[in-house]
C-alpha cells in the first residue's frame, strides 16, 4: 500500500515517507477518513482496532490519545486536510505504529446518483470480526472486481449466506425494513454501527438476518456503506437489476448521514 505525501508517523515519530516500509507480520489496521482535518469517528475505529487485539488475545500497546495525537499531528504536518489515513500495528515484539496517508477513490456524484454494479463472489475471511490484513484473499477478490468490472464483491459463505461486501458492509432492503448480516459473521464497520443508529433515529424498521442469495430477487434494493463509499446504492447483483438509487428510506439514510458527517465534523474542529 503506497504512503502518500512527505511525512509518516512511525512509533509518534514523523518521518519521511521515502523511508517508509511496508508492515511484517501479523497487522492490525484500520482506514479512516479526515475530512477538513477532522478524522471521522475516530471513536469508534480506534474501539474497533482495541477489539482485534482482543480476538488474538493481545492487547493494544498504544492508548487511544496517542494514536489520535498522531493523525493529527500527519494532517497538520503534510498539511493535508482531506483523505484515507491508514493505521497499521504490527503485533509482535516490535509492535510497531505506522499512521499514513494512502490512496483513496471515493465515489462520483454520478455513482450516488446512480448506483453501482456488484457480483457474488463465494468466499468467507478466516475472522470476519477482526481488521487483520490478508494479502491473498483480498487479491483474489480484487482480481474479479477487475475482470467484471464492477466496483465491489458482495461475499457469500459456505451457506450461500450473504455476509458483507469485500471492503464494506452490504446492507438489504425489503418490505420496508434495513436488513443486514448478524454480525458475527461480519466485520463490525464503523458505517454500518452509524447506519443501524440512523435507522432507530428515523424510525426506519431494521434487523440482522441472514438472507440467502438464491433470495435476492425478493429484495427490494441493496447498499453498500464503508469509510470512503458512504451509503451507495446498489443498481446490479451479477444480472439482477434494482432500483435502490430512487428508493425513498435509502434517499433518506444518504441526506441523514451525511447530515451526522457535517455535525460530527463541525463539533471535533476545536479538538484539533
């Protein structure tokens, strides 16, 4: 993964981003988004990656302040105040901290106003409930995005279960009600927590369910949300065609959200 601008922050350090080297070993890592130099529910992400070091019985060796100094500290000092900063800790001996800028794509107007296209793709991750980097599986899924040209894979398990997207949550709308996969059997992204919040907030029927993939045709529209997508709507499934960018509840979990984004954002300024 490139690190983008001058400078990284290794161990609290910054340094520059020529000497930079990629993570070893066993990594836990998070993608979070700052926008006009607030990172983007820094809470909650840093919640999630202390939880990964408890899935492999190991304990985070950096205090959330420190860490949060740190992205701070790489926006001010790149001067930098909009992207994906990636958070990478190497759990081993060294237990070394890198925070760095990486390459983002984040969706065009068209693509909200649109939708995008998806494809099945049947496989599982070893943990679903842990951010751990696994090179091999995320380039074979890549590998189809890419031939299909489509922009995400939506993963289906050994059940023919549908869990959640490649790199985002997938969420399933029918009836009415928000449904998406329970979450042991999915990462617990920080969109998708903010999303089942908006749900409750706006009186937007919502459960966890497992729904299979032979039943996607009795869904009445599809979404995928994650760090740099937002909410998206889904407009295809392999062949199957759907009309989520005109449905109404996600029209109104797409202005809401974005509404939390902007408060979240104008409340955190006078942190920085």
């Amino acid at each position: 993964m490139p690190c983008l601008h001058e400078y990284f922050i290794e161990n609290n350090l910054k340094r520059l981003s020529k000497d930079f080297e990629e993570p070893k070993g066993t990594i836990i890592y998070e993608v979070l988004r700052i926008i006009d130099g607030v990172p983007l529910f820094l809470e909650n992400h840093l919640e999630r990656m202390n939880n990964s070091f408890k899935i492999i019985d190991k304990v985070n060796p950096y205090k959330d302040e420190e860490i949060k100094n740190s992205i701070i500290e790489l926006s001010k000092t790149n001067k930098v105040k909009d992207g994906n900063v990636k958070i990478t800790i190497e759990a081993s001996e060294d237990n070394k901290l890198k925070i760095f800028f990486i390459p983002h794509s984040y969706p065009t107007e068209e693509q909200y106003l649109k939708g995008v296209k998806t494809i099945l793709y049947f496989g599982e991750r070893t943990n679903p409930n842990a951010k751990i980097v696994n090179d091999s599986f995320r380039d074979l899924v890549n590998k189809e995005i890419k031939e299909n040209n489509v922009y995400e894979a939506i993963l289906v398990d050994r059940n023919g279960d549908i869990t959640e997207g490649s790199r985002s949550n997938i969420f399933m709308l029918k009836n009415n009600t928000i449904i998406t996969s329970p979450l042991e059997a999915v990462l617990p992204g920080v969109t998708r927590g903010e999303i089942i919040e908006l749900c409750l907030e706006n009186n937007i029927d919502f459960k966890e369910e497992k729904v299979n993939y032979k039943d996607l045709d009795r869904l009445d529209g599809l979404f995928i949300t994650g760090t740099s997508p937002k909410i998206l709507p889904i407009t295809s499934v392999n062949d199957r065609i759907f009309n989520s960018n005109v449905n109404e509840i996600i029209k109104v979990l797409i202005k809401t959200y974005d509404d939390k984004i902007n408060t979240y954002v104008n409340a955190n300024k006078s942190n920085l």
